[in-house]
C-alpha cells in the first residue's frame, strides 16, 4: 500500500493547499461511511449532480479526519486550523492524479485487462492459476471504473511480482484517463460484443477507445480470429509485441486445436511452441471455455513454468458476480445472468441453459427485460433479439419493461413454426411479481437475462428453492425450557443476558432473540455489532451488548443502540468520542474487568486512572461491571474461580466508592450458575446451557439442535473394498454402504470419520466409514431398513454433543459454531 506525506500529496495535484500538519497517508477515501484510519487517511470530496462530498466535511472532521481534498470549503468548515486542505478544480482528476504518480513508483509488471465480456473471470482466474506461485495484486471486482481503478492502482507495491487491474469505460474519452493511471506493460483485450454499446456510435468507434488502454505498453494479448481487433492490431500495434490464441490459424502462438465437451467438462487442446498439449476446465458453456483459453495463454508467457497446470485449470472455481445456477422451486433450475444484458451475452447463457437440460421434458423459460445498451434502434435491436429467441428454440418467453411490450409484436412467433414459443409482456418487475405466473413454474429450466435496474434479484429470491438436504433443526420448545430451568436457579430480581452470538451458537440468532424477547429475557449479548443490527432491523428491540466492539463500527452501535462492553483505556476515549460527537449523553456502556482470565479488561492497577476518566465526562453511564470466570466448569479450578470471584469484588467496590454510582454486576456463565450460584449478584450470562450443554452430570436440559442429512445412495461392498478417499478404511465384511449429504463443509468433522463417530439411522446407530469428504460422508447401514431420501440424525437425540466434543477433544461451542451457512436452519415447536 502506498504511504506518501501530505505536503508530497499537495505538491502533485494542488498548487493551493493550507497544511497544519504533515501527515503520512496510507488510505484514500471516497466514501465518507468507510472511515477506519482517520489519522492516515485523506478525504476526496466529490461534486456530483446527485450529491456533494462536501456536505461531509464537518461530520468527518467529528471523526478524527483532518485531510481533505476538496474543490470548495463549506462555510461551516472555514473556521477549522488544524486541517490539512488541499484545493483543486476537480477531486476526480485529483485523485487520478495522485493514483498516476504512485502507479511511476512501481516497477513491478501491470497486466490491464479491458474488454465487453470475461474481464472480471479472466482477472480472478488468473489469480486462481498463478497466486500460489507468485505474489499477485488485483483489482477488487467492482473496482474497475473512473474512481475504482486509481483506487486500485494506489493498493499496488513493488513486494508483488505481478499487479492485475480491470478497466471498463462506458463512453468515449473514459479511457485515456485510465491508461495514464495503470500505464500497463501488458495487456489483454478479451472481447468487443455490445455490452455498454449505448455510449458508443459503433463498434469500431468502441474497439478504437478501448485500445486506448494498450497505448503504451510492450506486450498485447488477444483473440485473433476476431477480425475487427485483428485488423486494428494490424495497422497499429506494429511496434508491440504481439501474443495472439486461435482455433483457426495454427501459426498463433497458442493454437487451439480441439475443444471436446461432455457433460460436466471441457477438454481443450493445443499447441504452444511446437508442444502438443491439454487442460480441462469443469465448465461446459462457450463463455467460461473462452475466458480459459485467455488465460492458457496468458499463463503460458507470465509464467511458463507454472507448475501442474492441468491441475490448477480443472480446479477453477467459478466467479459469483456473473452467471449463476442454484435449484429452484418445483424442480426447477435457475440460471440467474442478470448482471450483464446484451445480445452477445444473451445468446451466450442461452447455450449454457439448453446445455444444461439433463431432463430432456424440462420447459425452458426465459424471463428477458429490456436492454438499454444498444447502439442501433429499438425496432431493429429487439427484432434481433426475436430472432436468436426463435433460434435457440426457448419454450416460454416472459418479457419485462416498457420496450419490451411495445416491440412484443416482434415475438409473435406464428403458431405454424416448427417449434411454438408462448409469450408475456408485463411493464416492470413489480407486475410480473403481482400477477403470480411464477407460482406454476415446475420442472423448468429458467433463465433470468435483466439490466441492473429491473431489481431481478426479487425474482430470483422468489425462485430460489431455499432447502438443503443437509438441515439443522432447532427446537424452540427446548430453548424455552432451558431458559426457564436457569431461571429456577436464580432469585428473582436477578436478570439474565442471553448470548446469542455467533450467529446463535450456530443456530441463528434472529429466532432464538425473538423466542427469548417474547421470554422476558433481560438483556441479549452479540460478538459484534452487526449481529446487534441485523437483530435490530428483524424488530428486537431488547437491550443488546456487543462483547467486542470495534471502532470502525461505532456508527452502527450508535445507529441501532447498541451497548457496547469496554474493555480498554483506547477504547473508551474514542467511544467516548463518537458519542460526544453526536451529542448524547449517558449512552449505556458494560466495563470489563480482567481477574485473572488475561484476555481482555482493566486490572486493578488501572481502576484509578480509569475512575477519573470516567469522573472528568457526561457522555457515557456505567450500565454493568463484569468479568470472566476462567474455570467455573472444571471443579480442580474451584479455588481459583474463588480467587477471580473476590477480586471481583474489590474492584466493583472501589469503582462504586469511588465513583458514587450504583450499577450492575455480573460473573456467572451458564456453569456459573449451575455450580456457583451464590454469587449470581444483579445479572448472569446465559450461553451454552441455553442450548443444552450443562456442567453437571445430571440435569434437566433439553437437546436444541439436530444435525440431520438425506441418503444419496446405497450400495453393496464387498468385503476387502476400501471406501472413500485414500482408501483409509477397508471393510472387514459385506457391507451396505450409504452416502449422505453432508461433509466437512458442513460442518461434519473429518476427524469423525474411518468408525470414530456415527449417525442415527432409522433409530439405529451406524458407524461412519471412510474419510469424510467435503460434500459426503458415507455410513454403514449393514442390518438396517433404509431406503435413498432417508434422513439420519449426526448429532442431537441420541449423540449428544457434550460426547462428540469430548471424543474430538475439543468444546460443544466448537461443534455448534462449525455448521456452516449452507446448511438451512429449521426452526420447529409443538
């Protein structure tokens, strides 16, 4: 990351600068939400139609910022002295500007890529092949644009071996300011196709602009059996080196002399300085086949000793911000493209969708709004759209947006053709979503093809089959219970604070917050503060405490009210702060103090500087003081859970002296309370035990949590096989093998694998076989009745976390916590 003076800053892009102090600045920043690092950070102050950076200044100011690059000063800001102000006529140029003079201090090499379609996979592919092998700095995804690229150009340093940025434009002009900016040593143009056409005049006016990126680098890389890229290389890329792929001409540098497709892979064949050779990519559409054939040969010059690299392309994963395929309801498969929307691209998804018709009965459905970035006129652009409708033999078309229904007579497919195409137009999103077509969709392949503002997102969430077969079920009846059997442990003024971080151990924090809320429990206690605000915006509205507040998160604290536990001297003066700056008075805050459990909290020889801070300030209330038990669950630690207990004490009595406030006070966890429930004070944490797990041998807890999964298959080994990876576990006997949907991705532990643990089947405990894989795990079902669709239970009735934990030597909190977001919750009561 770049680190320049701000004397140096101004001298770049400003002749008129006032600077107060001379600050080192690491961080730009554009978008006054994002402050983190204030003292290192410089503020550009855009003017736009929509809105004005400068009406930011003051509350930025508030925060701890004091540089700025701004084109005028607010009158609420002029009175400032000590600010850093640089003035310029435009923050953009400003910016770019400064983004340039850094990018002339870099003399690693930068690949630029450009380009209508692939740019974003090809830069994220890249970084899947070569990242293991060299240091590589990219561009973030999105970061491709006027502001985007000099913010990614000033994260570049000379540590890396390779820098890779994306640049877009959307009309003319955009691109010079660009190249000034990357000055790349390489380049790849991945495709022209319409995408974004509007601001061009043709598709020779586009090429000639986006090769204004290439200017002035040494090496360029493209597809030469693109005619109208080649022709321009031709005449003006004379001086460059010139790195070109074909399936046509076998005198490229990389030929492409076969591309064989089967059902899930691709295999692609080449050759490459006289070297016959292959890969294989697990995709199967035109799209994914073209973006990998770029980056074969950009792998093959960057770094032709990549080491197995059949490997590596077989393993690409695909990129999430493109095209993507998840299940659907009533059998359905949603192809969800609506992140880029022109023809080329249309036609392209379309090949993926009717490739992936594995049920050759599946209706195909093509929901299609309106496309905004053609270059010719509407009646011509969407009577070529019919065309490669009718082409591509589409079962039903749904068309959404006013130029849609107006040109729908160009989809008046006669009854007489060959294949009969069904049509609707409905005007926007909304009226489609109301008229509840959607709801009859079944067994269909459907594929969602909108520009950004038709929101097709509503669409596909209504789509979107929402059931893994990997469930964990979580009885709220058993939370109720547990809730209440603490509650009997306790007298009655004592107030209980439910943990419900970590996503609720697991189980989901929104439902189990409104169960305990509807309880009347006191208090909730999160990790961080956007789990507050995520309870918050689900309508709890109880008191919650974050236990690890950070500062780049106070805004949200302070915007949901959150209560966040203090801890140490830095985090109290900027909270404090924050909450001066915002004018309020006696925000509630909880003082952790440090006992004997040497994590986090204040120890003794801090509470008096800590008191008079707290004396000398109107903003802040002390709402608790707490600590942490270190071993309330382990009876061999009973005399230093004592010890903690008694300093405790102490320190809450001179804080309260000396202060001469009163507040509550709290130590217990859930063992706490069932082992020591003397000193139970004003309040306890309610956490583990909330979810079942208990210190004690015997109690009346209830299981919570169910961890289940569906049978994929049956089969019969033989005895002597081996099942699973590795061949680890050889069967000792004829056995019937079943395959379930779940793995260690879900958060099934591989170490439960080869007979370690088990799974309940149809009332029966199996053993599982073999090393649990990612997706799978197999269990020998030998003796039982089960059929493929049966579900078994991995822990909850029957295997009892408490075990499992102790068999993998580890903490119920750890099994809980692991069930990953894959997996649905379902949540059930009698």
């Amino acid at each position: 990351m770049a680190k320049y003076s701000i004397k140096e800053i101004a001298s770049v892009i400003s002749k008129n600068a006032v600077i107060s102090k001379d600050l080192y600045i690491r961080y730009l920043l554009t978008d006054s939400r994002s402050l983190s690092y204030p003292q290192e950070s410089l503020f550009f102050a855009f003017k736009t139609l929509h809105n004005d950076g400068h009406k930011y200044l003051l509350s930025l100011y508030e925060r701890g910022l004091r540089n700025f690059v701004v084109q005028y000063l607010p009158s609420d800001f002029v009175d400032k002295d000590d600010i850093n102000i640089i003035l310029v006529q435009d923050s953009l140029e400003a910016l770019q500007s400064l983004a340039a003079y850094h990018r002339q201090h870099i003399a690693a090499p930068i690949l630029a890529i450009t380009g209508s379609n692939g740019k974003t996979v090809v830069k994220e592919w890249l970084y899947q092949l070569l990242g293991s092998e060299l240091k590589i700095l990219r561009s973030p995804r999105s970061y491709n644009s006027q502001i985007g690229v000099p913010l990614s150009v000033w994260q570049l340093n000379d540590e890396m071996a390779l820098g890779i940025i994306e640049a877009g434009i959307s009309t003319t002009h955009e691109m010079q300011s660009l190249e000034t900016i990357i000055s790349p040593s390489m380049g790849l143009l991945t495709n022209i196709g319409e995408a974004h056409q509007e601001g061009f005049l043709s598709k020779g006016e586009k090429i000639i602009n986006k090769m204004n990126l290439f200017i002035g680098c040494e090496t360029f890389f493209y597809n030469a059996d693109d005619y109208a890229i080649a022709h321009y290389v031709s005449h003006n890329f004379i001086d460059k080196k010139i790195k070109k792929y074909s399936r046509k001409d076998k005198k490229a540098d990389l030929y492409i002399s076969k591309v064989d497709i089967s059902s899930e892979i691709t295999y692609i064949s080449y050759l490459f300085k006289g070297n016959e050779n292959s890969i294989s990519i697990p995709f199967t559409d035109a799209a994914s086949i073209e973006n990998a054939i770029q980056c074969l040969l950009l792998v093959l010059y960057l770094h032709p000793n990549i080491t197995d690299i059949q490997n590596k392309f077989l393993s690409l994963e695909p990129v999430e911000m493109r095209l993507e395929v998840k299940k659907g309801i009533a059998h359905c498969t949603i192809i969800n493209d609506a992140y880029n929307s022109d023809i080329n691209s249309l036609e392209i998804a379309l090949d993926f969708m009717l490739r992936r018709s594995f049920d050759k009965k599946a209706q195909t459905i093509l929901i299609l709004s309106d496309i905004l970035q053609s270059g010719i006129s509407p009646h011509e652009y969407y009577r070529a759209l019919a065309s490669i409708v009718k082409a591509k033999k589409v079962d039903r078309l749904i068309g959404i947006g006013t130029f849609m229904s107006r040109y729908q007579s160009e989809f008046d497919f006669k009854e007489n053709d060959t294949h009969t195409i069904h049509t609707d137009f409905y005007i926007d999103t909304e009226q489609f979503l109301r008229a509840g077509a959607w709801r009859s969709f079944a067994n269909s392949l459907i594929l969602l093809k909108g520009s950004r503002q038709f929101a097709f997102e509503k669409i596909a969430s209504l789509l979107e089959e929402k059931v893994h077969q990997t469930v964990l079920e979580v009885d709220l009846d058993a939370i109720v219970h547990n809730f209440k059997y603490f509650r009997s442990l306790l007298k009655s003024p004592t107030k209980i604070i439910a943990m419900v971080k970590a996503f609720g151990y697991g189980m989901g924090s929104y439902e189990l917050a409104k169960t305990l809320q509807d309880q009347g429990c006191d208090y909730l206690a999160v990790a961080v503060a956007d789990e507050g605000a995520s309870l918050r915006q689900e309508g709890i509205t109880m008191p919650i405490i974050v236990m690890n507040p950070e500062q780049g998160a106070f805004n949200t604290l302070l915007d949901y009210r959150l209560e966040p536990e203090i801890y140490s001297f830095k985090l109290l003066d900027t909270f404090r702060l924050e909450v001066q700056a915002r004018a309020l008075e006696d925000y509630p805050i909880h003082l952790k103090l440090d006992t004997g459990m040497h994590r986090l909290g204040f120890e003794t020889k801090d509470l008096p500087l800590l008191v008079n801070k707290l004396k000398e300030q109107g903003e802040l209330k002390l709402s608790s003081v707490f600590t942490h038990l270190a071993g309330t669950d382990v009876a061999e630690e009973d005399k230093y859970t004592e010890m903690q207990v008694n300093s405790f004490i102490d320190d809450v009595d001179f804080i309260e002296q000396s202060l001469g406030v009163s507040f509550m006070r709290h130590v217990l966890n859930s063992a706490g309370i069932e082992r020591f429930a003397k000193y139970q004070f004003d309040m306890v944490r309610l956490g583990i035990g909330l979810y079942g797990v208990s210190a004690l041998a015997e109690n009346n807890l209830r299981e919570v949590a169910f961890l289940k999964a569906s049978i994929l298959s049956i089969k019969s080994v033989k005895k002597g096989e081996a099942v699973g990876y590795n061949r680890r576990e050889i069967m000792q006997h004829d056995a019937l093998i079943a395959c379930f949907s779940i793995g260690y991705a879900d958060g099934l532990d591989r170490r439960l694998g080869n007979g370690r643990g088990g799974a309940i089947v149809n009332g029966t405990l199996c053993p599982l076989v073999g090393n649990i894989c990612m997706d799978l795990c197999m269990v020998d079902i030998t003796g039982v009745v089960a059929k493929e669709g049966d579900s078994a239970i991995f822990f909850g009735k029957g295997i009892s976390i408490h075990a499992m934990a102790k068999q993998l030597e580890t903490i119920p909190y750890e099994i809980l916590t692991s069930v990953s977001s894959r997996v649905k919750r379902i949540y059930f009561k009698e």
